[in-house]
C-alpha cells in the first residue's frame, strides 16, 4: 500500500484553490482590505458631510437680503468662478467655521442653479 502519492497534489491542488479564490475574491468578489475599507469609509463619509451642509448653504442664501443681486452675478459669471463668489458671499461657511468649504460651495451653486 503506496499512501505517501495522495497528499501531494491534494495540497498543490487546495493551495491553487486558495491563490484562485483570493484573486477571484479580490477582482470580482466585492472583497477588500481593511485601508481599502477605511478609505471607501472616509470618501463616502466627506460625501455625506457634504449633502448635509448644502441645506445650510441655500438657507443662507434665501435669508440674504441681497439675494436677488447676488443670484444674478452668480447667473452671469462663468461655471468655474460661481464656486469662488459663494465662498466669497459666505454662504458655504458654515456657523462655529472660520472658513468656507469649497465642496459645500460647489454643491450648494449646483442646487441654486437648479432653483433659480
């Protein structure tokens, strides 16, 4: 009785399942590392944060008493600029902040687009 053949593709052949499975995994699998899911994590909390203060900021636009003049510039300046005028007119600085945030502005001159 010859048993020592046996082991030796049975292992070749459960580690080339294992490489197989972990590259299939990884690829197409969904399956990522932990700094993979960290970073995924911070990306989509930013967006959140993000969504949350654009309310904020057409609030304080609509409380503006200069709203209609300022709605007007934002109209007549160029797409690249009316992110830099809301930071400017201090609407994307959010309360207890001491600077404005650009992402909030450039969402937030999307919303107004829409609006007005």
């Amino acid at each position: 009785m010859n048993t020592r053949k046996w082991p030796k593709p049975g292992l070749y052949g459960a580690g080339a399942g294992a490489v197989a499975l972990a590259i299939i995994g990884f690829s197409w699998g969904g399956w990522a590392t932990g700094a993979k899911a960290k970073q995924m994590a911070l990306e989509r909390a930013k967006i959140e944060v993000v969504a949350a203060l654009v309310p904020i900021c057409i609030d304080q636009s609509a409380n503006d008493p200069q709203l209609a003049e300022k709605i007007s510039l934002l109209k007549s300046a160029n797409s690249y600029d009316r992110s830099d005028m809301v930071m400017k007119i201090g609407w994307a600085t959010m309360r207890g902040a001491a600077d404005p945030n650009s992402q909030v502005a450039r969402a937030c001159v999307e919303k107004l687009a829409a609006v007005f």
